[in-house]
C-alpha cells in the first residue's frame, strides 16, 4: 500500500474531521467541528492519503508554552488520527515523520507537545513524557483545612456566568501562565472555542458552565471554572457533584478562597478536579490529604524537534558543561554529540567532537525538557549510559525546575 501525506485545502477541511471522528469514534455533534475551525490553522494540517482516499490526519496548534525561565514558540500537536481500516499500515508513522520533518525543514517550532489519546503510542516517534496530573475525588465533608490555610480580608468571592467575565479570567490566566513550564498561551478565539462552550455535549450530563471569582478591589486574582449536577440517596440526602475543569489564581490567599468556593457548595457530596499539577498546593491545605484520593495520570509529552535549538532556549538550575550524546532515529539531525553548558541561568548547546560524558535518547531528553522529570531515575529505568562520573547528576540538576509543569487543558 503506498500512502502519501500532504498538507489539505480549505475545500478538505470536511474530510480531514471525518476522518478525525472516525478515527476518535467521536460522539462530537458535527457543529463543533465548527468551533474547531476557529482555531486550527489550514496550512497546519495533514492528510495521509490511500490513492484519493484520506485515512489520516494530524495538526499542530502555534502556541507560545511556559519552559523553565521564559516561554518558546511551541507546535501544539493535535487530532492525530487512523481510519480502523489502515491500522498497522504505517500510516501513522507516515504522519509523525512527515510533521516532524516539516517542522525541521521549514525552521519552525523547536519543540513539539502533544496529549497524548494511549500513552503508549508517542514514545516511538520520540516523544518524552514531561509532565504528570493527578486527578482528584474530594468528599466535601473530609475537606476541611488546616488552620494556616492563608486569608486576606480584602478578598471576595462570587459567582458569575463565564461567558461575561472573559476578560477577567484571561486575566488571571495571563498572570499565572508564565510561571509554570508546561501553560501555554490562550488567545481569544481559544478561550471562546475551547474553554467557555456550553452546549449539552460540553455539559455530558452535568450542569451549565460556572465559574467562582476572587477579586479585590482592584479586580480579579482567582477563579474556577466548574459544573454540578444535583442529587439524592435514597436516603433523601443530597450528594450532588461537582466537576471542577479549571482553577487558577495569582496567589496564595485568593487559591484558598476560590478552592473553599468549590468545596463548600451546597447540597454537594463529592468534588472531582481532573488534571491537578502533581504539586498542587491544595495537597498542603486539605487537613487530610489522604481525603484527595490522589490518582496519577500522565500529562503533557514533549518532543524536541531541533535538541541544539531546544536546549538553548531554556534556562537552567544549576551549573552544567558536559557532552551530550543523543539518539534519534526518527529525526536523524539530532543524532550525534553536543557540547551543553550552563552557566548563570542561561545554557548554550552546539555540536562536539569531543568524547560523550552521557548517552540518552531523544525522548528521555524531551521528558525533562521541562524540569519536572529527573534524569536520574531515567538511568536506573536503563535508558540513559554514563560514561563520565558525575555527568548524569550534573545534568539532572541543571534541568530540574520548580515548580512542576503542567498543561492544565487538553489541547
């Protein structure tokens, strides 16, 4: 089977998401593939082509996305997609090649992330798992704090629709974004096309789309986004639910209102909060934090598409100046050994002839792209060599970084 991969024409944007649904078994209402328009970028997106049949699909988002001491531009990859029948054909590897290679060939984006749909697919074309959530299920009568949990007399909170306080959120979002590796930038047609619908599918059965607002003065410093849905036992005692989406707040005082916003709702028995950053403060408010049944799920995975680029791009938490030697048989330019130093904050990285002082491949380079993944358990797991001693602790902690990233939504 010969399978060619091309960029689509506005004309098959109607192509490119049915093979999107059908390849997702998407239950989406086709009018979202409305709203998807409003954000995804035609000269963007792929179709791998059986004859004059599509039967794949791949797209990458232009993002600006928080690393460790600034924020880079970013292909957010996106409706990566097989039609069933030309599974195990080769046809994926076709996309991700040929994104990747574009990517390369056209100077664009150093660095690439995506969500990945099964964990265990991405890692074959050298994505790295770079950041983690934990997913929570808080009883709301276990959810007291502790007596330190931080207040501020000038804070109130209120409810509110959130399509009219778009500009507040954006706000508070803005302010939050570049300080945790991993936030990437929203624009307006994002927020309205992504984050604010509330159609009955966006609902899945629960209720409109709420938000809670901490604001001062001089205007907003917290909010969550969240859904509820009532109910009764059958002992006739509530025990509705709340599905937290998002919370995010400029400091510490205006988090603790808008979390306790969430958990004090009334009539509500359980709070889900899906994708918490694995170093959510609400772990050190919650009196008993075994009430948080914690549960693990991987986040963001990061693909450097041009290491020297990369590696040069972000800042660093220590001190480091060793050779680098990286695997990369999907993206054969990045093969080979480069020089990283660190010094002050700021690292440079260019090819070497020079002896390697460790040896890793591309993906466990791009796993603790954004400081959150310690090289060193890498190596006990058998994936990356040392050859120098000391080389793999000098570069574990030069690209370790506080605090830990994390994307929030999927995009």
């Amino acid at each position: 089977m010969s399978i060619a991969v091309r960029p689509i024409e506005e004309a098959e944007w109607p192509a490119f998401v049915a093979v999107a649904y059908e390849a997702f078994s998407s239950t989406y209402p086709l009018e979202i593939a409305d709203r998807w328009r409003e954000i995804m970028e035609i000269d963007r997106l792929v179709s791998a082509f059986d004859g004059d049949l599509p039967v794949g699909c791949a797209g990458a988002l232009s993002f600006r996305m928080t690393v460790p001491g600034g924020s880079i531009p970013v292909a957010g990859v996106t409706s990566v997609g097989v039609l069933p029948s030309h599974r195990r054909r080769g046809v994926l590897t076709a996309l991700m090649t040929h994104q990747l290679h574009d990517l390369h060939d056209s100077g664009g984006e150093a660095v690439a992330a995506l969500y990945a749909s099964e964990a265990g697919i991405y890692g074959r074309f050298g994505y790295g798992r770079a950041a983690d959530a934990l997913n929570f299920r808080i009883p709301t009568h276990g959810s007291a704090f502790t007596r330190s949990a931080p207040a501020d007399p000038a804070l109130r909170l209120r409810g509110a629709w959130p399509a009219d306080e778009l500009a507040g959120l954006r706000r508070v979002y803005d302010a939050v974004q570049p300080g945790r590796p991993g936030l990437y930038g929203r624009s307006e047609a994002y927020w309205r096309a992504e984050i604010l619908p509330d159609t009955d599918h966006d609902r899945g059965g629960m209720g409109p789309l709420r938000c809670l607002i901490a604001e001062d003065p001089a205007g907003p410093r917290g909010y969550a986004l969240f859904r509820a849905k009532s109910g009764w036992n059958e002992h006739n005692v509530p025990d509705g639910e709340v599905r937290l989406l998002e919370l995010h707040a400029s400091d510490p005082a205006a988090y603790a209102l808008v979390w306790r916003g969430v958990l004090d709702r009334d009539l509500c028995a359980v709070v889900h909060a899906e994708r918490r950053p694995m170093d959510d403060p609400i772990t050190h408010l919650l009196a008993e934090p075994r009430q948080l049944n914690a549960v693990w799920v991987d986040d963001l995975w990061v693909r450097l598409v041009d290491v020297d680029r990369a590696l040069a791009a972000r800042a660093y938490a220590a001190p480091a100046d060793l050779v680098v030697e990286v695997e990369d048989e999907v993206c054969p330019w990045n093969a080979g050994r480069r020089r990283l130093k660190a010094a002050g904050g700021e690292g440079s990285c260019e090819r070497s002839e020079a002896p390697a002082d460790l040896t890793l491949p591309v993906g466990v380079l791009g796993a603790a792209y954004l400081g959150g993944r310690p090289l060193i358990a890498a190596a006990e797991a058998g994936l990356v060599r040392e050859h120098r001693a000391g080389a793999l602790r000098e570069l574990s902690a030069a690209m370790a970084w506080d605090p830990a990233p994390w994307g929030c939504r999927v995009f």
